[in-house]
C-alpha cells in the first residue's frame, strides 16, 4: 500500500469517482421511471413495493459477492488466520465479524466523504503506516497462552 501510495498523484480515483456517479445517476434516473410506470398501472403501488423488494435484495446479494471476493485472500483475512493460530478461535471469529461489521458500517457512512474530500493517495497511505504499526506491534506483544 506505501508503494503504491508513494507512485500515486494527489487526484487519482477523482476521475474514477465522477464516472461512478454518472452511473449512479443515471440507474436512479432509470429507477424513478420504471416506478412512475408502475404506480401508475398499479395504484395501490403493489408493483412498486415489488420492485423496491427486488432492488434490495439485489443490492443485498451483491454486497455479499463483492465482499467476499474482495475479502477472500486479503490480508485481512491472513492476518485472522495468524489470530487463530495463535489465540482463542471463538473470540477470533467474533472478533473478526464485529470489526468487519464496524469498518464495513463507516465505509458505507462515511464513503461518500472521504470520497470528496480525502484523497485516494491519503487512504493508502494511512492504511499501509497502520499494518506496518500492526506487524511492529507483533513483535513485541506476547503470545496469549502463556
């Protein structure tokens, strides 16, 4: 991450960012008409709730995929099977659920934000100096069984 942070300029992901929400923009746009077409064939919204019921769970099963992809040989996920190995498996998986829960809850809040206002350089490089202090931390904190 420090690597790739250091090669990068300060705007890179800005252009990424614009074309996303043009996407966005127009799937919405697409969204509002298909409901307006409905809730008029429909009116007591029936259809519409049905399509609101499928873009969720849509949207629902695609976060699962692209999570787990994301997610599936991370380091991230390396570093929890060190924890296993190393410690209480029970409080690993708790552990590791609550905290992918919480980071993946800010990313969702806060994404939008940090999107405009923090640059994807920035993010690099906070998140490589933080896995450097985790792997410096190894070092020097004991094993937990003894």
């Amino acid at each position: 991450m420090l690597k790739s942070a250091y090669s990068m300029t300060g705007n890179e992901g800005l252009v990424e960012y614009e074309e996303v929400e043009v996407e966005l923009r127009r799937k919405e746009e697409e969204e509002e008409e298909l409901q307006k077409l409905s809730s008029e064939g429909d009116p007591e919204g029936g259809i519409c709730c049905l399509r609101v019921r499928c873009s969720f769970s849509r949207v629902l099963v695609q976060s699962v995929i692209l999570t787990f992809l994301a997610e599936w040989g991370d380091r991230s996920q390396i570093s929890t099977i060190v924890l296993a190995a190393r410690g209480d498996i029970v409080g690993v998986i708790l552990g590791g659920t609550f905290g992918h829960l919480f980071c993946t809850g800010l990313a969702v809040t806060g994404g939008r934000f940090v999107a405009q206002k923090v640059s994807l350089r920035t993010v690099h490089l906070i998140g490589g100096l933080v896995f450097l202090v985790f792997a410096v931390s190894a070092f020097f904190i004991g094993d937990y069984e003894n």
